[in-house]
C-alpha cells in the first residue's frame, strides 16, 4: 500500500505516528512476501532483519509515556483477516526449524521454557498489527497507537522477541558451524508419538538447514 493511500493528506512523515504505522505496514508486507517461498535461500536472514526492525518500532511504543484513545471504548474494526495460510506456509518452509525453546518472563523464576514455533509467533504478530492498522486506515490513530502499544507490551512484543531470539540462534548456529542440539521431544504438538519427535530431532541439523534457509557457514 502506498503512502497516499496509507495516510491522510497532508500528514508530516516526520509525525510519530506515520512512522510507526510505516515501519508496521513494511513488516506486515515483507513477512507475507517472505511467506509465498519464492525465495527460501534468504528466509531466515531476512526475517531476522525484519523481526529487528519491528521492534525497534516496538521500543518506540514502549519508550513512549503511554498513549490514551479518543474514545472510551473500542470502535469495531470488522472480522479479523485469516492469517492460516501465512501461518502454513511459514510452517512448510521453515521445516524442520520451526519448533523452538522459549522463556515467557524471564523475571519470573523456576518458569520452565515452553516449545513455540516461529510460524505461529509470525501469524500472532501480524494479526496484531493489522488489528492496529485497521483503526490507522479508519483515521483513528490514536485507537491505532493505543492497541499497537498496548499490545506491544501484552503480546506481540514479547512474542517478537522471542522470535528474534529464535533466529538469531538459528543464524549464529550455522555462521559458527555448530550443530544445533537435539530437539529432546520438544514439540507443540501432543500427540506426537516420541519415535516421530525422535525422527524430527535427528533433522536438525546445520547441513540439511544451512542452503535451504539462506545461511551460510563461518569459513
């Protein structure tokens, strides 16, 4: 989408607000872009740059003194956008990468880490930025800063910055030429027997991730 189209006429580019609904609207369509695996040998080094970038946005929200909505309550913004299939074809082609370790709170102590997938954290994050982003296009902005910062502290935030951890060990594996370590039946999915959890272990490894996901070794 287009600036003219994006914003109202006459809306300084330098305003906080046009900014962080740019650095949005660019995440939202690089990801999808990224999704449709025309090509996969640059997937895991551009998200990576990508989830950065959005939360360099993210640390503007929160740095921000909070922001309070014209209206009281929330205007309807219509159905939710199906993110399924951007969530399915990050799935496919991030195999067999997908699954990862995450720590919800790190502040919170004897919290066991959790199996996530970047799949999933990629779809949660758009869908709440688009929700956003529908009150930015309706001319609500500060509806708009109110729910990309509130959400930033309650949901897509951390959800980012796991990710980015996520990828950012994904890269540093294979740049340092270091195996990544067995999955030890961490998967999302309950219903795994543990000879498939054992099978999808043995796949991770950096020779079958390394060309695929456009990752180079160290020399």
């Amino acid at each position: 989408m287009s600036d003219a189209m994006l914003h109202a006429v006459g809306q300084n580019p330098d305003d906080f607000a046009v900014q962080i609904a740019d650095s949005i609207e660019s995440f939202i369509v690089a990801t999808t872009e990224v999704a449709k695996g025309d090509e996969p040998d640059s997937a895991v080094p551009f998200l990576l740059l990508e989830v950065s970038q959005l939360l360099l946005t993210g640390g503007r929200l929160g740095a921000h003194e909070d922001i309070v909505p014209d209206e009281r309550y929330e205007p309807d913004t219509g159905p939710e956008p199906d993110v399924d299939d951007l969530r399915e074809r990050f799935a496919v082609l991030l195999d067999p990468v997908d699954v990862f370790s995450e720590v919800f709170d790190p502040y919170e102590p004897r919290k066991a880490p959790v199996p996530s997938r970047i799949s999933d954290s990629l779809a949660d994050i758009v869908t709440d930025l688009r929700h956003g982003l529908a009150h930015y296009r309706a001319g609500r902005t500060s509806e708009a800063l109110w729910w990309w910062q509130f959400s930033y502290f309650s949901n897509w935030g951390p959800t980012a910055s796991a990710t980015l951890r996520a990828l950012q060990s994904l890269v540093a594996h294979v740049r340092l030429d270091q195996p990544l370590a067995e999955l030890d039946g961490l998967d999302t999915d309950e219903d795994l027997t543990e000879e498939r959890l054992a099978e999808e272990a043995g796949k991770v490894m950096v020779d079958e991730i390394a060309g695929p996901l456009g990752l180079r070794r160290a020399h």
